[in-house]
C-alpha cells in the first residue's frame, strides 16, 4: 500500500519506492489529472464565466443585483466605502459562490483615484466584463440658493463623473469582445424635476443623458446600454422616513428587471426602464 500525503492540489500518492514503473505510472497519471483538471478551470474562467462590476454594492440595489448576479453563476466586483461591510461580504460569498472570482476594493468613487484605481483592479483579475452597473450614488435634495458650493460638486462627483470614469477605463475589454452591457442607476428624478430636487434632480438627469449619448457611441460595437429611472425602492436611503416598505419597490425588483434585460436576445435592448412603486412616486 502507497502512502498517502495530503498536497495543495489533491491527494498524491507518495514516491513509489516499493512499486517501481507502477507506482511512477501512477503518479504521471494523477498531476496529469491534477493538470488538466487547473487547466480546465483556467479555461472555465476564461471562456464560459461572466464577469459583473458593481459600484456601491455593499446595500441596497447594488446588493441584490450583485447577490443575483453571483446566483446565475457570475464572478463579481463590487467597491463601497466601509471596509467592513467588503470585509463581511468578501466572507459571506465566498462561501456560498465558490466558483466565482470576487473582488472587493474600498473606494470613494467621488474620488477619480480611487474609482480608477477600482477600474484598475478589475483590469488585472477579470478576463473581461460582461455587466457593468453604475450604481453608486447619493441622495442629497435641498434648494441651490444658500447651498455650500462643495455639496453640488461632491454629489456631481459621486453620481455622474465616477460612471464617466469607470464606463471609459472599463470599454476597451469590452469592445475587444464585441459585447458587454452597461446598466446607469438613473432616477424618476432624471425625468421630472420634483420641488427641492435640488442636486439629486441635476445629477440624475445628467447620468441619464450620459446614459443615452453612451448608447448612441457604442451601438455599432455591440455594447448595450441600459437607463434605469427608478422611483422609491425600500433600501436604506429611507432609513427614517416613517414610509413602510410596501410603498416602495423592492430592491430585488431592480435586480430580477436586471436579469431579464441582461437575457434579452442578442440583437434587443431595452434603452430606457421606468420602474416605479404600484402606488406611484413618493
Ligand atoms: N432607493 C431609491 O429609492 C432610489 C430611487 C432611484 C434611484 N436610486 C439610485 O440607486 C442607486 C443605489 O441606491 P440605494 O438606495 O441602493 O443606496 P443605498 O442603500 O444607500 O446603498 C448605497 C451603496 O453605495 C455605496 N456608496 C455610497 N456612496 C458611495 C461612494 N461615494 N463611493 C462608493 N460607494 C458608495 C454604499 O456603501 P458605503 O456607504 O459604504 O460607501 C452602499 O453600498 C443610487 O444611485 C440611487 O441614486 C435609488
């Protein structure tokens, strides 16, 4: 009987002192199983997994397309600012995808370093990107007169130039493929000016129209382009506001609307999805 030791790979069996050309025979076939076997991951990874990159995936919307997407078998990537949140989803699912690649990167994406250096980190681990969700964002109404100037810009920042950044750092993997689909988190807001809109209501009719011009460029390479207008959807941008959660949307319906707009046919988009509560906007 061979000894048995325990390698990173597998079992092996150990040098077949006793077992002369049996035993060598025996070890060329196992590390050429052992071979193969990596060789056909590399290939699994290169070849047939999708890869999605989410921006402020941490809760909310980003969260449960993340979670839905890693469901169906995606690899994902995903940045938020507290670590610890990245911390604790890295943990949560690798154990429940193991198949997947995942990539969590803290970032500010208010800040063109640090949504980049995202970008960057995407770049050197994924083959390619199938999904892109420009999801991070945030909600900050008030009225321009008497405002600090640095609100607008940081909200300018968060909502509209981090997709501007990342969409053009991450287009030239997907245009080598001919495919990709790019989905912008607009708002009803991108649609209808609200009384005290302030900020928000500029930010998101700004990122709808890069949306529209973006599907525009990449139409002859085959990248589709996806608007979502959102009205309320029950995540904690409305931690506070005494509305129940049966008002709202739910996030997960972002989310399964992202799916089935992913698994259009090839040659159908759809350009622009207005989803909003049964009951109509708050
Ligand atoms: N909920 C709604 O009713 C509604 C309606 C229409 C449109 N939307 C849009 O949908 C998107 C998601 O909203 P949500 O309600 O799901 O938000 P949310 O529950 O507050 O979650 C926001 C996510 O983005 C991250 N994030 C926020 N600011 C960030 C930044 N500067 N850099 C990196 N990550 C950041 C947050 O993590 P950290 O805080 O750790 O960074 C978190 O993971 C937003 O663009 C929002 O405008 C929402």
């Amino acid at each position: 009987m061979l000894n048995e030791v325990e390698s990173k790979g597998g079992i092996f069996t150990a040098a077949p002192v006793h077992y002369g050309f049996r035993g060598i025979c025996i070890i060329i076939v196992q590390w050429w199983t052992f071979l193969a076997k990596c060789n056909l991951i590399h290939l699994y990874n290169r070849f047939i997994m999708k890869y999605a990159v989410i921006t402020g995936a941490t809760r909310g919307i980003g969260k449960a397309i993340g979670e839905k997407l890693l469901a169906e078998g995606f690899s994902l990537a995903v940045c938020a600012r507290t670590k610890k949140d990245l911390v604790a989803l890295e943990k949560k699912w690798k154990v429940a995808y193991p198949a997947a690649t995942i990539i969590v990167y803290r970032a500010d994406v208010g800040n063109k370093d640090e949504v980049t250096g995202f970008g960057d980190a995407v770049l050197s681990k994924f083959p390619r990107v199938d999904i892109l969700v420009n999801n991070a964002g945030v909600y900050m109404q008030g009225l321009f007169e008497g405002e600090r100037e640095e609100r607008f810009e940081t909200v300018m920042r968060i909502n509209l130039y981090s997709a501007y950044y990342l969409t053009r750092q991450l287009l030239p993997v997907m245009k080598k493929k001919k495919s990709g689909h790019i989905f912008n988190m607009c708002s009803v807001a991108s649609l209808k000016a609200y009384p005290g809109g302030g900020i928000y209501g500029i930010s998101k009719y700004a990122l709808l129209g890069f949306s529209e011009n973006l599907r525009e460029e990449l139409r002859p390479h085959l990248i589709k382009v996806t608007s979502l207008c959102l009205g309320a959807t029950d995540t904690d941008t409305w931690e506070g506001s005494g509305i129940p959660a049966e008002r709202m949307m739910a996030a997960d319906d972002v989310a399964d609307t992202v799916w089935s707009v992913y698994n259009l046919s090839k040659g159908a988009n759809a350009d622009t999805i207005i989803m909003r509560p049964v009951k109509g906007d708050l």
